[in-house]
C-alpha cells in the first residue's frame, strides 16, 4: 500500500563567492506518493537535491540555489483531489497582513510578468 505526503522543500540562494546575512528562501511544497515515511523522506530528499541550479546573473555573479532541507514533511489523511486540504499552519496578526488581491497570487501574477526581467520586478517592491 501506499501514502500521499507533502515535503516542503526548502532552497537557499548564494550569489558569488559568499553567503548573505539573509538569504532569499523558497520554500516549495510537493507531493510525494510512497510506501511510509522513511521513503517520503528519501524522495523528497532527491527531489530537493535535484532542484539545485547554478546560472549567471545579469550581472555575470554565480547564482546558486543550493538544497538546506525539509522544512516539514506531512502525510496526507485524503488523496489528492479536487477542494482536498493539502497544507495548513497558523499564525497570529490580521489577515490583511496576508490576504492579497487577485492580481497577486503566484498564478496570476506569474502570467502578467512573464516577460520582465528581475531586476524590473525587485525595483517594484516596496
């Protein structure tokens, strides 16, 4: 038999020859379809050493996203389907702190910068 689990997968970006004092995280949520635990947990290890990436930014620094671990690994209580709840956490604040409007979820945001490089989108943040 086997399970549904979700690895959040955490990368961590180097720019040059030294770490920042803060890095810039992504934290990636995946699904995984296996046995038990003890292999989710190696899947999702592989999974997020195979998302390593060096490249070359714009301006000619080495670029490394580098795997630092699992941040939580959770096994599913449904399969995967339609409206089926595969993540939670809380947290204490106002939810206008973390609502956002259409035009800024990942999706739909995605879409509407496709084109621009990422020097323009971290000039828009505030």
């Amino acid at each position: 038999m086997s399970y549904w689990y979700t690895a959040v997968i955490v990368l961590q970006a180097r720019v040059g020859d030294g770490w920042q004092d803060e890095f810039l995280l992504d934290h990636q949520v995946h699904f995984i379809h296996a046995t038990d635990p003890e292999a989710a947990f190696a899947r999702a290890l592989a999974l997020g050493k195979a998302e390593a990436l060096v490249y070359r930014n714009d301006r000619g620094e080495s670029v490394s996203w580098e795997f630092a671990g699992l941040a939580d690994l959770e096994e599913l209580t449904a399969d995967p389907s339609d409206g089926v709840e595969v993540w939670s956490w809380r947290t204490r604040g106002q939810s206008s702190s973390v609502v956002v409007a259409k035009e800024q979820l990942s999706v739909f945001y995605h879409a509407a910068n496709a084109t621009r490089i990422a020097k323009d989108l971290l000039d828009d943040e505030p």
